[in-house]
C-alpha cells in the first residue's frame, strides 16, 4: 500500500516538474514575442520621429537662410558712424546733424530725402553712442563710405552695420586674416567670410641669350640654301680687278659699260681721222 502511494506521489512529482518546465518555456516564448512585438513598434515610431525631426531640421535650415539672407538685406544700407558728438534733443535734430556732420567731415552734401533712418544703439552714457544711418539707395551708401579715408586724423571713424553673430565670426576670423597676410596672400573679410588669393610669383625668364638652346635648322632650308649658292656661283663669274669674293650681276653690268664706252669713243675718233 506504501509503495503505491509513493510511486503515485512520484508520478505526480515528475508532471509537476514538466508542467514546470513547460510552463517556463512557455513565459519565455510570450516574453521574447512580447519584447519583439515593442521593439518593433518602438522601432517604427522612432523611424516615424526620426523622419519628422529630418523635416523640421530642413525647414529650420531653410527659415535660417531667409533669416540670414532678409537681416542682411535689411541692414546693406546702413553705416555705423562711431565718435559724433551726442548733443540731439529730438529725433529730427539728430538727423539734422548728421546731414551737417556729413557735408563738413565727408565733402557730401545730402538732403532729407537721402536718409531713411537715424538711431543710436545702446544706452547713453558718459561716451557718444554709436549712429545708425539707413540711407534711401545703395548708391548713396557706398558713396559715403569711399570717404571714410578723410577721418584718418580725426577721432571719428566708420564701419559697415552687421549683426551680433556675423561681428563674433569677422573677429574669430582676424587671426586667420593676419596669418594669410604675413604669408604674402591678398586677403580680405568680406561679410562672414575670408577670402584669401594665393600668391603668385612672377614668370622667370632666361637672363643672357646663352641660356637658350639652340634649335637644329631644317634640312629642307639648309638644302635650297646650298642650292641658291651653287646657282649664283655658276652664273657669276670673276674679275682681274677682284682678287676676292663674288662678283654681283649689278656691279658686272657697270663694269662692262664702262668697258664698252672707251671702244665706242675710239672707233668714233678713229672714223673721222679717216674722214679727214
């Protein structure tokens, strides 16, 4: 009776081990299946933000570059004029001082009509603040700014207005500037770039005739030479009276008439000696 009630309990025993084990492999079948199923939707949703962060990141770019391209439009017709006194009470005599300030320092005679806007920037203080100048026309700007050389002994000087960013970039590139320029190459700053022209050593040309090698003569030129020479030697012949060289067809011409002459005079005087 023992026996069999350990041999059931030991049946029992090894279905509740398998049950066990099937059950485990069976939680971690759902487990992998589960951790499959969220991966592969989180996958698809970061494929999906990823797309969108991709299309705002070009439209941000975009907007950055018409941001960029309209604040340097906007500010191409303006100068920053450092140094002038800031003695206005109201916006009209400031611009009515820079119209008189230009004409004085800078030669230019200007009208209302030629400037947009007048302000300065920053808050007042013990120092003149600086002076934007909007000008109506490109034109009348960059006629303006040629004159910048006038104030070389003056405490007044005049720059061209950029933003904030585009000011830290020319700084960070003026060390660059210096280093290009030491090197002998032409560099400028022009905007929020360096511009930079290599230099370029002048061609080196032969100093004496001896440096230059000869060329070989053509054959065929050489031969019609020797040719020519063969001919003129067969046709011209020599004189008693030239001991050297040959003689040209000109100079036999002139020596056979003044040969033929003589005879001619002689047979004249010998036949009027008979005459008589």
């Amino acid at each position: 009776m023992m026996e069999e009630v350990l041999n059931t309990l030991k049946s029992i025993k090894i279905e509740l081990d398998e049950q066990r084990i099937e059950i485990r492999e069976t939680g971690k079948n759902v487990t992998d299946h589960v951790t499959q199923n969220i991966s592969s939707i989180f996958e698809e949703k970061f494929l999906a933000w990823e797309g969108k962060l991709r299309e705002m990141k070009d439209i941000v770019e975009s907007q950055g570059k018409q941001i960029y391209y309209l604040e340097k439009q906007a500010r191409v017709r303006n100068l920053v004029f450092f140094g002038i006194e800031e003695n206005e009470t109201s916006y009209e005599s400031l611009e009515r001082n820079i119209i008189k300030w230009i004409e004085q320092y800078l030669s230019t005679k200007l009208t209302y009509n030629d400037i947009q806007e007048v302000k300065r920037l920053g808050k007042k203080g013990e120092r003149p603040r600086p002076t934007v100048v909007t000008f109506t026309t490109l034109g009348i700007k960059i006629r303006i700014f040629k004159q910048k050389g006038a104030l070389k002994d003056t405490q007044y000087y005049i720059k061209e207005d950029y933003p904030k960013h585009i000011l830290e970039k020319r700084k960070e590139l003026q060390e660059q500037l210096k280093v290009e320029r030491e090197k002998g190459n032409t560099a400028i700053l022009k905007y929020d770039k360096l511009i930079v022209l290599k230099h370029q050593s002048k061609r080196k040309f032969p100093s004496s005739p001896d440096t230059i090698t000869p060329t070989k003569p053509d054959k065929h030129i050489q031969a019609s030479k020797k040719n020519k020479t063969q001919q003129s030697s067969k046709t011209v012949t020599r004189s008693n009276s030239i001991s050297e060289g040959v003689i040209k067809p000109s100079m036999l011409n002139y020596l056979v008439n003044n040969n033929v002459k003589p005879n001619q005079n002689n047979n004249n005087k010998e036949s009027k000696s008979e005459n008589m």
